[in-house]
C-alpha cells in the first residue's frame, strides 16, 4: 500500500498543496536605507543622487503626481527600487533579492514609479515656447567667448544612440553602424546641461537628419526656433534656417571641426576660427548626454528592455537628469562633467585668443547673415 501511496503523496504536494507566501520583509531596504542615511556618497553611488534630491523626488512624487505607498512597502523604498534598475542596470530578481522582495513585487513597483516619473515630465521636461525661445539666455551673454558672435544661439542639437532589446525581424532597421541594436534618440539642451526637448522612437538605422525631419513633421510642439534664432548643429543636419552647422571640408580642403583637432594648433583660417567656437559651444549637447548615460547605466548595458518600455525608460530618465540639475543640489557626475570642460575650454581659448580677436569683425559679419 505504501508504495502506491507515497508517489501519490509527493506529486499532490508538489502539485496542489499551496503553501503559505514567503512574508517579504524588506530587510534589504532598511539596510541600505541606513547606508544612505549615513553617507551621502552611498546615495550616489547606489540610487545616482543626492539624499537631499532623493528626498525631494520621493516628496514631489507622492503629493503631485499620485504615487501611492502600502501596509508593506513605503514610497521611498518603491523610488529605491525604480533608481537602483535604472543606475545600476540590474535585473529585476537581481533588485528582488537585494530589497527582500518578491521578482513580482519589484516588476510592479519599478513599474509603477515609471508611470510617476514620466508624469513629473510636464514640469521637468518642457517643451520652450516660441516667446521662451526669443529671450537670450543669461549664461550666454556672461561668456565673452559667444556673446555677441552667437547671441542668436537657443539651444544645441544632437543624436545618441540607446541599446535595445528587439528580436525577429523586426531587428533589422535597429542596427546602428556599430552593428548594436539600438534607438537614435534626438534631444536639444541648453547651456545648464537641461534637456528641452526630445524625440524618441526612431530606429538605430536611421541617420540624425531624418530623425530630426520625423520630430519636425510629426510633433506640432517641436520648439521651432524663431527668426533670429538657431540650434548649434553638427555636419550630419544641413545648414539651414534655424539651425547652424559647421564649415565642411572636402578633397580640395581640409576644415578642421572637432575641439580635438585643435590640440595640433590654432585655426589656421577664417573657416576653422568659426568651426572652433562652434564646436567649443555645441559641447554641451554632448556632455549632457554623457553625463546622464553615466548616471543611467540602463540606457548604454546590456539592455533588458523591449522598444517600448525601453523608450519609456529614455523618457523618464531625461525627466530625472532634469530633476536632479534643477534643484540645483550638489551631483559629482554633473561637477566632474563642469570641471573637465571648463579644463579643456580654457587651454584651447588661451591658445586660440590672438587669433579670435583677430577675425572678431568677420565673425559679427557671418553671424548676422
């Protein structure tokens, strides 16, 4: 009898005894909460900001934009869990177990805070208006490098590439020129390393112009800038009316562009004095960039991701670079990002200075056509 009855014991215990859920307790959680607590550089170092900003965030999400905490898990850890996917490009059993939660439970709360954040983008993350876009931005005009030579300037445009998880295929028009599938996301900042606008979407194959050509027909908030006024562009967007490129070189003559080809020497001519300053202004697009895709390793790791949810995850964290830069709260990615650049800019404007002086009518000239 035994033996019959045994085998039939195990496979209904395996199969239809249900046992009690393992309690979470979030013990993780109030480890790493006293981490934080104690160090400020824990915070950065595990949830990318201050715990001055990390308090904010959880604050403005909870009693402005309807993030709800429960008996079991409180706003801040859920905000923890949101941060520590996204800073740290961790799986979800990963988070799970570092929290002691459940996989289920850190999937719907990282879900949740996602929802929350992309609503903060009506705040942070604003399209400027055509009036916005006519005033000239104070920090220009405190720079004697730029002002007056591109008092027209609004704003630098450029295009960077996010990994993404696509299969089947539909894979074929995400692969970048570096064979990575990824989406080319076209965003335009200002002089504080603040997005103001950005267009998400477009594969990794398709070339910077196209993408900017689909946010110019197909968004009608697309922030044109008005007469007078230009985007800093580089050679891959053509020279047209509101926004400025660069000279190009050819067979015939070589133009120098990038700041890096300026370390051999100063611009030998009018064209490359032009394409110097340009470039030197334009930077910030690309600092900007890259101080949020070291803060947010999600967007540039192994992506875990579908296009969806990984544009989602473009958007919302746009909207906390945003948050963490306008609070105006100390962030070491954003002053070792100041540091470097203010290095770099001032070697390259000594050398250069002569030489800029030198050319200052013609360039008030190019400037005003």
């Amino acid at each position: 009898m035994d033996t019959i009855m045994h085998p039939l014991m195990e496979y209904y215990n395996r199969y239809f005894s249900k046992q009690p859920m393992a309690e979470e307790r979030g013990l993780g959680w109030q480890n790493l909460e006293r981490q934080i607590r104690n160090k400020p550089v824990n915070c950065m170092n595990m949830l990318r900001m201050h715990p001055e900003a990390f308090k904010n965030l959880c604050t403005t999400l909870e009693q402005r934009y309807n993030l709800r905490s429960t008996d079991n898990i409180s706003i801040d850890e859920m905000v923890a869990i949101f941060l520590v996917t996204c800073g740290q490009n961790a799986s979800q059993r990963f988070v799970g177990m570092t929290f002691g939660r459940s996989q289920e439970t850190a999937y719907r709360k990282f879900h949740e805070v996602l929802d929350a954040v992309e609503r903060l983008a009506c705040e942070y993350l604003k399209t400027p208006t055509t009036t916005s876009l006519q005033h000239y931005p104070r920090k220009l005009q405190e720079d004697s490098r730029y002002w007056p030579f591109f008092s027209g300037f609004v704003g630098a445009l450029d295009g960077t590439h996010v990994k993404v998880m696509v299969g089947g295929s539909d894979a074929v028009g995400y692969f970048d020129r570096n064979g990575q599938k990824s989406l080319n996301i076209m965003a335009i900042c200002d002089l504080n390393m603040i997005f103001k606008y950005a267009w998400l979407g477009a594969a990794g194959s398709t070339h910077d112009s196209l993408v900017l050509q689909y946010a110019i027909d197909g968004d009608p908030l697309f922030p044109r800038p008005p007469i007078g006024k230009y985007y800093l562009v580089d050679s891959g967007y053509a020279n047209k009316r509101g926004f400025l490129a660069p000279y190009r070189g050819s067979s015939r003559e070589n133009i120098r562009y990038h700041l890096s080809e300026f370390d051999a020497g100063a611009p030998r001519n009018k064209k490359e004095l032009y394409n110097r300053w340009h470039a030197s202004l334009r930077s910030v697009i690309e600092r900007t960039f890259g101080v949020w895709k070291k803060k947010w390793t999600i967007l540039d790791n192994l992506p875990r991701y579908d296009v969806k949810t990984q544009n989602r995850i473009v958007h919302a964290t746009m909207v906390l670079h945003n948050f963490i830069r306008l609070y105006r709260i100390p962030d070491a990615d954003f002053e070792d990002e100041n540091v470097t650049a203010r290095d770099s800019h001032g070697r390259r404007f000594a050398e250069g200075f002569n030489c800029f002086h030198k050319y200052l009518n013609w360039l008030k000239a190019i400037i005003s056509l």
